[in-house]
C-alpha cells in the first residue's frame, strides 16, 4: 500500500501502457531474433542456456537503463541541493530506496518476461521442426 501511494498510480494508468508498451517492444524485437537464437543451438547450447542469455540480455537493458536514470535523478538533486543551500538553508534529501527497488524488480520482469517467453516458444518449435521432418509450425 505505502510503495502504490508512493508511486502515485491514482493520477493514471500511465504506468500500465507504459509496461504495455515496452513488453510489446520486447515482443517484436525477440521476433526478429530467431537466427540469432539459431547459432548458439546449432553450436550445442541447449534451449535453457538461450532462455538464460536473452533474459540476461534484457536485464542487462534494464541496468543500463536503471543507471542512466540514477545518474540524471543525482545529477539533478545534487544541483537542487546545492541551489538551495545558497538561498536558505541546506536541504536534506532522501531517496526512497524501498520503493526504487520496488521499480527496479518490476522493470526487470516487464522487460525480461516479454523477451524470454517468445524466444521459448521458436526455440521450442525450432527444436521439434529440425527433430521431426513433418512438423508444420
């Protein structure tokens, strides 16, 4: 209750198309990597090792992304802190580290599940369409 109050998810549903948006980015992009799954099957990897590699990948987004978010949120208190204590008093600020977690953990799954699931699926149909010359998927 205290992390939705935090978020302020009453102003909208902003969060959700947003969610929305980046899974169904993660869809279509996972779509167009099929050879790119292909290499490492066809150099022994098995379908867990590639499941593992593109969720990887996408967490790996998610850090960079999480990172560069950080650097400018600091970047900016830093400067409002310092604005401030030249007009008033010095300021204290606190991040609400909880709720930042909270943040992470949900963009790590909205980017990860979107790309990992996709890529399950053609490896799957990939690996009983090279083990069975009738399949049809």
């Amino acid at each position: 209750m205290a992390i939705a109050a935090t978020l302020d998810f009453g102003h909208g549903l902003a969060p959700v198309y947003t969610g929305l948006s980046i899974g169904s980015t993660m869809i279509g992009s996972t779509r167009f990597r099929r050879d790119e799954f292909q290499t490492p099957r066809s150099s022994g990897a098995t379908d867990g090792q590639v499941s593992r590699a593109v969720a990887t990948d996408a967490l790996l987004v998610v850090a960079l992304g999480i990172g560069l978010a950080m650097t400018t949120k600091l970047t900016v208190l830093i400067g409002y802190r310092l604005a401030m204590a030249q007009l008033c008093r010095p300021l204290i600020t606190s991040l609400p580290w909880p709720v930042l977690g909270a943040v992470k953990g949900i963009c790590g799954i909205v980017a990860a599940l979107p790309s990992v699931v996709p890529a399950a699926v053609m490896l799957r149909s990939s690996s009983r369409a090279s083990s069975d010359p009738h399949y049809v998927g």
